[in-house]
C-alpha cells in the first residue's frame, strides 16, 4: 500500500492549486486521499500546519482562486468554512521560502520533481519586463564599477555573464537553473534595451 501511495504523490507536483486540507497533508509527506479515508483523524501537528496556512490567507500572504465563480464575492472566512479555497502552488512555495522555521516540504522543493514544481516564473509580461529593467539596472552598476564590465557606454553582457557562471559553478545555489551565460547575457541585453527605450 505505502509503495502505491508514494507513486501517486508526484500526481501532486501536475497541480497549480491545491486545497488547504491537501497542503497540510502535502506538506506532512502524506497522500491526501489517505488523510480523508482516516475521517477526522488529525493530530497536533497538523492542526497548527492548518492555522498557518488559513492565517496566511486572512493576512493576504497566499494567493487563492475559488472552487467557482459563484464565490467571488465570499469573504475569505466564508471560503474557508464552506472550503471553497484553492491556493496557487508558485504562492504557497514563495510563502514557505519566508517561513523562519525553515520547512521545505517535498511537493514543492524536492529537486528531482522540480521541473513539474510551479515556481513563480508563470509572470505577467508587465513583471517580466520590470525584473528586465532591474537586471539592466545592475548591470549598469556593474560596469560604472569596473570598466572590465563595460563595452564602450553599455555594460558588457557577455563579461558580466562570463563572470556570474563562473561565480555559479563554483557554487551549490540550489535555485540555480536558468542561470547560464546565455541566459544571463541574453536577460541584460533585453533590460538595457528595455532601460534605453523609453
């Protein structure tokens, strides 16, 4: 039974909203059709998991959409009572990330299910091109710091990628995918054009 149980848990990772009861069994490593066959079982653990979760809710930490449209006027209590909340997956990781207790739970952070994890890079365009801007903006420090990062008045991508691969080969940054230097480079690029544009 446990063997089955843990083949079905990655089903999880394919969710980009999951309901409260799901997260707090998710989040106790446990299948959440396994918590619903025990009926009512809970244990102390679980109760506090459920507390932090809903008062993120009630303090605008989390961001939710409803079971339906019926609900969009619903006050966030009425949506937890009747639950009607589902809480978006990339929402729910970037919340965990500011916990201080440290929890990284396994349906959101094990790295050989990343690839299916939602990790907030689903952005608007809006946000994509603000985070454009910044990384042209750093990169204009840079090269204002160190000529070896300029090429002519520009900052030189192509240096300035070179030298952050290099800084992130050396490392073990967990949260490194995306960050080669033709990724990098071609980020810069777009942010000084974006910068230089307007």
């Amino acid at each position: 039974m446990k063997s089955k149980q843990n083949s079905c848990l990655h089903y999880w990772d394919l969710c980009t909203v999951i309901p409260i009861e799901h997260a707090v069994a998710l989040w106790c490593d446990v299948e959440p059709s396994e918590l619903a066959r025990l009926s009512n079982y809970s244990t102390s653990c679980m109760d506090v998991k459920r507390e932090l979760i809903e008062q993120a809710l009630y303090d605008d930490k989390l961001d939710y959409r409803t079971t339906s449209g019926a609900w969009h006027n619903a006050s966030i209590d009425e949506l937890i009572n009747k639950d009607q909340v589902r809480i978006k997956k990339d929402s729910l990781r970037r919340w965990f990330l500011e916990l201080p207790t440290g929890d990284r739970p396994a349906f959101l952070f094990d790295e050989s299910r990343i690839s299916s994890i939602p990790d907030g890079t689903d952005l608007t365009e809006t946000e994509r091109q603000k985070l454009l801007k910044q990384i042209g903006t750093l990169a204009l420090v840079l090269a204002k710091q160190s000529k070896k990062y300029e090429l002519g008045e520009k900052p030189n991508a192509s240096q300035i990628a070179e030298a952050a691969q290099t800084i992130f080969d050396a490392s073990d940054f967990p949260g490194k995918r995306g960050t080669g230097s033709s990724e990098l480079r071609d980020s810069i690029g777009k942010g000084i054009i974006l910068l230089t544009d307007e």
